[in-house]
C-alpha cells in the first residue's frame, strides 16, 4: 500500500540540489542562448567547439569524460556539428575510437561567436560579483568531483 505523503515532506524536495541545479542550469542555458542567437550557436555547441578546439584533436571517448556528458548524448550532439560543417569526426587507431576535430568552419564559428559568449559571461559574472563567481566555481568543481569519487 502507497504510504501518503505530507506536504511537509514534499516541501523539503524543493531543496533537492538535483532540481535547482538543473533549474539554474535552465535559466544561465537561456541566457547564453538569447545572447548567442547571432551567431547561430547555441551555448552547448559553442561549448563542444571550445572544448574539442582546447583539446586539439580528441577521442569521443575523452571528450565525453571531460564534459560529463554520456557518449549517446555527446553522439547525438557531435552529429549535429557535423552536419553543420564545424566538426569532423573520423576514425581513430582502432575501429571502436572515433577521433573529434574542429574544421576550419568550427573556428570561423567559434571566432563569429567569443563576443557574445563574453557578453554573456560578463553579465554573469557582473551579477554575481567576482568574489562569488570564484567561490561557485570552486563548489561546482567540488560537486562533479563528488559524483566521480
């Protein structure tokens, strides 16, 4: 038998940190999004080309670790790039490896793109002032850390 459970207990659920990380990770998405639009970049593709271009050619594999992504997601958003013309996905070593490059398409987009990502950022940063930006930095990084131990 379902056990009924007290608005109480429910009301204690609002501070799951799942839910309001995900919930800030919505608005800063649409943020970045908004600010982004001219470049036709949304902040997750722009955020792959950074990181693929930081990381010069490098495995889905890795790329996948980095961004604590899962590899079925990461395909599925990689494919997108592809078929934009900004990545290029090629074999690796073995046939199980698949080895991600920005073209020079991606670094056009990428380079049409940094002055509205910083826009953005800027607005973050200047919201939260640089004292808390740098101490969220540190707890996020402390959270995936947290996860992955």
């Amino acid at each position: 038998m379902a056990r009924h459970l007290e608005k109480a207990e429910l009301a204690n659920c609002v501070n799951c940190a799942c839910f309001n990380l995900r919930k800030v990770t919505r608005a800063v998405t649409q943020l970045y999004d908004d600010t982004l639009r001219p470049s036709e970049l949304r902040v997750t593709q722009f955020s792959l080309l950074v990181v693929g271009k930081m990381m010069g050619p490098v495995s889905v594999t890795r790329l996948a670790e980095m961004t604590v992504m899962d590899r079925t997601t990461l395909t599925r958003n990689l494919e997108l790039l592809r078929k934009q013309g900004l990545i290029e996905v090629a074999p690796g070593e073995d046939r199980r490896t698949r080895i991600v490059t920005i073209s020079p398409r991606g670094n056009a987009a990428l380079a049409k793109a940094m002055p509205f990502w910083k826009k953005a950022q800027s607005q973050v940063v200047k919201a939260l002032g640089q004292e808390r930006w740098t101490a969220m930095q540190t707890d996020l990084g402390e959270m995936v850390a947290l996860v992955h131990a």
